[in-house]
C-alpha cells in the first residue's frame, strides 16, 4: 500500500517516465544481446545528434529534469521484471533523454582491478554524470571516442 500511495504522489512527467522505463528497459536488454554493439552505437550516436539539433534549454534544469527520469527507470528496473546491468540501463536513459531533445551522452569507461578489466556505462549531459556519481571519470577512465565493433570482443 506505501508503494502505491508514493506512486500516487509522483507527478505526471515522473508516473510516464516510470511506465517508459518498464517498457525501454526490457527493449535495451533485448536489443544488446540481439544484436552487435555496433548498431546501438550508430543508434545512440543518431539520437545525440537529433538531440543536440534541437536542443535550447538552460544546462541546470536538462540536468536536473535528466536526473528525474534517471530515478524513475532506477525504480522501473527495481520493480520491472528486468533489471538491467549499467549498459541497458544507460542506453535506455539515453533514448528517454533523447526523446524529449535532451543531448545525453552514453559514455562507457574501464579500468583494471587487480588481473580483472572491468568496464562501467553511464549517461552524461552537459558533462555530468546523470545515473552515477559525480566521481565516476575518475574511478573509470572514459574512452575517448564512439566504441565501435573492433573493440568489442564477441563471444
């Protein structure tokens, strides 16, 4: 009954966003282990440009507006039937982002924790970090540039 008397609270924007989210999530999900990385990166690459195109609004409020829809697919993926890892979570943020013209940025970071390369996904927007911390560029190093195939070992 907390839950449903939270939801009931929530506004408009953030109840739709909520809904996206438990529809996008399970999509990234699917569309990441169907097809090659490459195609979702010429995809993300394709909404940021469409994006930034149209883009007019103040850099403080996307951010804070980017950082709502961030909670609300963080609570779509609790409460969804698919959670998601960082990767599908970001991709999905991205296109909710993007879908209302707001420039975010898939970044994809690494770094090495013993013999073990780890990699890490994030969205950014206007150089922020909207669904980590603040601190994630200096606990993974970004890459520099689009990932493309050729870096992406398939198994």
């Amino acid at each position: 009954m907390n839950a449903w008397v939270r939801f009931c609270k929530l506004s408009a924007r953030e109840r739709r966003d909520f809904f996206l989210g438990l529809l996008v999530l399970p999509a990234a999900v699917i569309w990441l282990r169907v097809s090659a990385f490459q195609s979702v990166q010429q995809a993300s690459e394709k909404w940021r440009r469409d994006a930034a195109l149209t883009n007019r609004r103040d850099d403080a409020r996307i951010f804070t507006e980017s950082q709502d829809a961030s909670c609300m697919l963080d609570v779509a993926s609790r409460r969804g039937l698919v959670r998601g890892n960082c990767l599908s979570r970001s991709v999905a943020l991205c296109w909710l982002l993007r879908r209302r013209a707001i420039p975010a940025q898939l970044r994809i970071g690494a770094r090495k924790n013993g013999n073990q390369l780890e990699a890490h996904a994030w969205v950014e927007v206007a150089g922020r970090a909207v669904n980590d911390s603040d601190d994630v560029r200096t606990r993974y190093a970004p890459f520099a540039g689009p990932i493309t195939s050729k870096m992406v070992v398939q198994k």
